[in-house]
C-alpha cells in the first residue's frame, strides 16, 4: 500500500543516520532493504562493500522463512532452460569465487548433482534436460545403468540412467544469511514490519514501521511472500510450501556418495521443462543431499495447498520410500526430524528483480520459490550494482517487475 504525502516527523532517533538522496546518478548514501533473507542479506552486504549505510528491516529475525527452511542447493541442474539456467551459472560461479576469496569458504560445499531416472518417462525427460544444460554450457555427463552403478555404487538397480551435472554446490541458508549481514555492517532492526511506503516526488521516500517513519536514498523490497501486501501482488505471488526431512548421521554410507541426487520425478514437479504441464496441487519429487555433517538432507514437496507451518504424515512417507527405493541403505538410518517452509513464488515461474515501475529509487526483488539461495547472492550484487547506477552484469528483461506492476504503481 502506497501513501502520498509528505513525511511525518516522527522517531527522529531512527531516521539520523537517514537522509535523502538527492544526487541523481551518483551512489547512495543510505539505503533500506526490506527483508533479511538470502537476497536481502546480500544486498545488503554488496551495497555495504560500496560505502553504503544500509537498514536492514525484518519483521521477525534473519534468515527466519524461506531462507532458513531451504534445502540448501546451489544447482544448475533442476532449472529450467533459458534465463533461469543462465543466472544460474552465474550465481553458481559467484558462490565459488566467494567461497575462493574466504567470505564463504567454510560454508560453501562444491560437489555434483546426479540426477536419476526411475522410469521410461523419466529417462526421456531426462536426455531433453542433458541437452539443454549442455547448450548452456554446463558439464553434463550422461550414465548408462552400468556406469551409474559403477560411480554411484549405494544405489538400487531402480535406477535407469543418470546424469552427472558437475561442479554444483551446497550452502545452508541460515548460515550464508547471518555471514552476509554481518559482513555487510548494516544496521538490522528485528521485529520491524513495514506497514506502507512514504512517497514523494516520483520516489519512495521512506517506509511506515510500528517503530515509526523511516526515510534513505534507496529502497529495495527484498520481503518474500511479506512483498505481496506491500507491492498489492497478492494474485502474482503466491505462496508454495515445500516439507524436508533430515536424519541421523551416517558416515559411511554419506562418504559413499560421489554427490547430491535429484530424482527425474523431481524435474517435473518444478516443470524444469517446457511443455511438462501445469504443476499438481502437490508436486512430489526427490532430493537426497549429503550434507558435511555426515547426515543427509531428504525433500520435498511443492504444495499451494494445507498447513503452511507443519509437516504431514503421507508427505513424509511417500519422501522415505522414494528416497529408500533409490538408495537402499537409507532405511538404516533414522529420521532425526521433519520441517516445512514456505516459498514466495510468481505465476509465471520467473522472480521479480530490477527497479519499481514510476519509482526511481525503489527496487524489487522477490519471488525466488526454490531457486533463492542458488541466486541470492547474484541478485544482491545485481541490485547493488543498479542502486550505484553501474551496467548488471547479466540481462534482466526477463525479470522486470514491470510486466506485472506496470499498471499498479506507476504515477
């Protein structure tokens, strides 16, 4: 909800270290980013490294949505072909040169993703996909049965074929999240909801809190499913609840896994492919991730539809018996914990990133569902790098918020 008018001289002890931009062209002084989840977090830590005063406001606590529920896959494999599979090469090599200049070094995991076919269907599915990723460039090497048995020994003889997609990677949401904003030096106000915008003269120039009226040079609506209320796209972004399942630890059999597996179940679920259909009400696939701790993560479901907050009984058995029909020695291990989380998602599978349609120094970028954390920190630096009027270093056309906000919020 947007409100015209002029700003109301309230909490002044807020707004000191805030003023207004008015320096076209030039770099930001002070910045609000709204939401402190992965994409927030690193703008935030991107427009910091730029000399920017930045507030990070969070209605909860960082990291506490769909970024500390993820399932933590820094992936190329699973996305769809065109501009998604593009960023994701790019977010993917942002990740390894911030895990080989230290910000992230021992938080980021570089391993492959498998992905396997249980079935006639599947298999065809998955040589589209192969092809794909390798006209993007990615190396993708395709496993006859005999050879997957061979690389990938712990599995059962369910499995057709496979692909190995190399040089994938893993990160756990939290933890990317709270290095980020503490790397960044921004001022982070919990428990802060904003409730409106403030603007004036064809910019935001500043947000409604309960703590009172915050005002900076640029703003970026980093919120989840929390940007669907402030941006009034509640019939664009819908929220897609996703359940997990973490067990015990299991050294050896955890040390026997060359890498990650995604099923090809798990591909049309996420309509990976064009022409697959629309999603089920519920989409079911698999993922089977060794994590550094010696146990494993097991997910998951797409769901628009039950308890947001809660796991359910025939979610978690149908995610143990796919994950134990492909690797066997996982019904020896216990299930230590289930947990579910919900993912903002837009209706035409592709976020909202670039800047607020009439507003010149308001930026959105949400929308993300599963794909956040592989993009998070690319969509950081892009957003910074827009704020401080540098070229993107990818095309956003495909992301512009406009082709859905156009007639929303334009003055």
């Amino acid at each position: 909800m947007y409100r015209r008018d002029t700003l109301p001289a309230t909490n002044i002890h807020l707004m000191k270290s805030i003023r207004l931009h008015e320096i076209s062209g030039s770099p930001p002084s002070t910045a609000i980013v709204i939401g402190s989840g992965i994409v927030g977090a690193a703008t935030a830590y991107y427009l910091g490294k730029r000399g920017v005063a930045v507030h990070l406001l969070e209605a909860t606590a960082p990291a506490a949505e769909a970024s500390g529920a993820a399932d933590g896959a820094v992936s190329v494999a699973s996305k769809r072909p065109g501009t998604m599979m593009t960023a994701a090469l790019r977010g993917v090599a942002l990740y390894r040169d911030l895990a080989r200049d230290g910000l992230l070094a021992d938080l980021y995991k570089t391993r492959s993703t498998f992905i396997i076919a249980a079935s006639q269907a599947e298999c065809e599915l998955l040589e589209k996909h192969r092809e794909a990723l390798l006209d993007a460039g990615v190396k993708a090497v395709a496993l006859s049965r005999q050879a997957l048995q061979k690389r990938f020994q712990v599995l059962s003889p369910n499995a057709l074929m496979g692909v190995e997609v190399h040089d994938e990677g893993h990160a756990i949401g939290y933890e990317i999240v709270h290095r980020l904003v503490k790397a960044s030096g921004a001022f982070v106000h919990r428990d802060t909801p904003v409730r409106e915008f403030v603007e004036a003269g064809g910019r935001v120039a500043g947000v409604v809190t309960p703590k009172g009226v915050m005002t900076a040079d640029a703003m970026v609506i980093a919120a989840g499913g929390g940007s669907a209320n402030l941006l009034n796209l509640d019939n664009v972004l819908i929220p897609r609840k996703g359940q997990l399942l973490v067990t015990e630890r299991a050294p050896a059999l955890n040390r026997a896994m060359p890498g990650a597996i995604m099923s090809g179940r798990y591909l049309l679920s996420k309509g990976s492919q064009k022409g697959t259909g629309a999603l089920p009400s519920r989409g079911l696939g698999l993922v089977i991730d060794p994590l550094r701790t010696g146990q494993f993560l097991i997910g998951g479901t797409r769901e628009d539809f039950g308890d947001r907050q809660t796991n359910d009984i025939d979610a978690v058995r149908r995610i143990l018996l796919a994950a134990v029909d492909l690797v066997p020695g996982l019904a020896d291990v216990r299930l230590l914990r289930s947990f579910a989380g919900v993912r903002t998602a837009v209706i035409d599978g592709l976020p909202l990133i670039g800047r607020l349609p009439g507003r010149e120094n308001a930026y959105v970028a949400t929308g993300f569902e599963g794909d956040g954390i592989c993009l998070g920190p690319l969509t950081g630096k892009t957003i910074a790098q827009m704020i401080c009027g540098e070229t993107p270093e990818f095309d956003l056309s495909d992301f512009d918020p406009a082709r859905f906000m156009a007639g929303k919020v334009a003055a």
